[in-house]
C-alpha cells in the first residue's frame, strides 16, 4: 500500500516534512519492519544496553517506538509500558504484537514535539532510540521533544537516547564531500550543521540529523537532563569503541546517552 499525499507544508506536523510524512504513513514499512532490521547490530545493542540498565519495573514511555521492539520486551518484564509514535500503523503492529504476547501496553499516536496528551512527571523511564530524536526536522523542535520527554518524567526518572556523530563521514569519500558541502554551507548562511539527506527504503529525501557532541549534550542540558554515561559506538558493529576516552567526539559512529531529571528520587 502506498502512502496519502502530505498535506501542504503549513499543515505538517512540527518537527515533520514530506518525506517523514511519507515514511509515517506508508504501511507496508511497518509490515516490513521486524523482517528488514532483523540481525540488525544496532537493534541488539541498544536492547542490551537499555536491558541492563533499566531493570526495576516502573512506568515506561516509548517515543518513537516504531513497531514495538522495545516496548513489548519492556511490557513482558513487568514495565506499564506506553508506546508513542506518529505512525498510527506502527502503533497498531506493536499492539497486536504485545496481545499476541499475553501483555498489554498502552499505544498513543501523538507527537514527540507535544506531549501535552501525558501529565506531568507521569513516568520513570524513557526512550528515544534508533536515532528517533534525529529524525525530527529542525534544531527548535527536536529541543522542544527533549523538553516535553523531561517534563513527562518524573524528579529521578531516566532517560536512554539514541544519536548519531557527525563526524563518521570523515572515513569515507562520499561522506567527507557531504562534509564539505555542509560547511560551505554554514559559512555561506550559517544554517544548521548535520542535516543527511538520502533514500531511505524507498523514500527519497529522507534526512536524518547528525549530531557533534558538544551539540548534544547542549541541547540535554538546555531541557534540564543531568548527563549520567555516554557510550560511544562503533559505526558498524554498534558495540562499545575500544579506548573510549581517546577522541570519541570523533571517534565514535553515534552514542547511548543515559541521563536523568534531576530533583527529589534521583
């Protein structure tokens, strides 16, 4: 099945162009989901790594949780899980998926931009993996979800995030040329570092944001995140890079950040 036409700019959702509105709605990509990141290195590492960390059961938010990966797993451990996303097709397989289970979790298509749907310090724990935080369209609205995603947890609560580096496209050709691109740009217009555009199953002119670290950690500490562990990744077998303290804001081919709303339980 194909996608509906976007509606005009004006009517996007914040935080979304076409071809994100593209990818939201057209529901063979959610079909295709389990099966096309099957084996995927990233999708098993980050579970390990949210696993490990996030083990007393509590009330969980998944934003942007795609097909439900990590918010049925969390939903089988005992986690009162919601599971969040634009993509109300998404939504609808994660559901089934936790039925066919024998859990339940709650699914909410909504924002991430606006969160306004769920009160106030509401949750204990929080996702933001596969880099959803970088598919979200300009620099004030990705800020504005790392707002809403610290207003919802509650003093104490932690959340795991997902984020790709920059500077991973130095180690090839194509990438260094987008790199210099980028900063012709810049210098030119003083626009926004980071933006990729590229295919993305299927869908041309998808863009993901591409985060320098110095930038991250900025923009979690300007929504209120006190920044516990960061865990630089190698870009191809997403496991932990060797040295870590040796360079990693260029080194690393994207991190899992941890960090928590600072304020009494914490």
């Amino acid at each position: 099945m194909n996608a509906r036409r976007p509606p005009p700019s004006w009517r996007l959702p914040e935080g979304v162009n076409p071809p994100l509105w593209e990818y939201l709605n057209t529901p063979r990509l959610a079909a295709e989901e389990d099966a096309y990141f099957a084996g995927h290195p990233l999708f098993d590492a980050d579970a390990r790594a949210v696993d490990e960390r996030f083990q007393t059961p509590g009330r969980l938010i998944d934003l942007g949780c795609g097909a439900g990966r990590h918010a049925v797993r969390f939903a089988s451990r005992g986690f009162d899980v919601v599971a969040v996303d634009l993509s109300q097709t998404m939504l609808d397989i994660a559901r089934r998926k936790a039925e066919q289970a024998g859990d339940r979790l709650l699914a909410v298509q909504a924002n991430l931009c606006d969160l306004g749907c769920f009160p106030d310090a509401g949750f204990d724990y929080a996702l933001s993996m596969f880099s959803t935080l970088g598919m979200i369209r300009g620099r004030d609205a990705r800020r504005r979800a790392l707002r809403e995603a610290f207003r919802i947890l509650r003093p104490g609560g932690r959340i795991a995030l997902h984020a790709h580096n920059l500077w991973l496209n130095l180690r090839d050709p194509q990438g260094r040329k987008w790199l210099f691109g980028q900063a012709r740009r810049w210098i030119a217009s003083g626009g926004e570092l980071g933006d990729r555009r590229m295919t993305y199953r299927g869908i041309p002119g998808m863009e993901v944001h591409l985060y320098r670290w110095r930038e991250l950690t900025s923009d979690l500490r300007a929504a209120g995140f006190v920044i516990d562990e960061a865990v630089p990744l190698d870009e191809v077998t997403a496991q932990p890079i060797a040295r870590p303290r040796l360079l990693p804001g260029l080194r690393a081919g994207g991190w899992f950040v941890f960090a928590h709303r600072p304020g009494e339980g914490a």
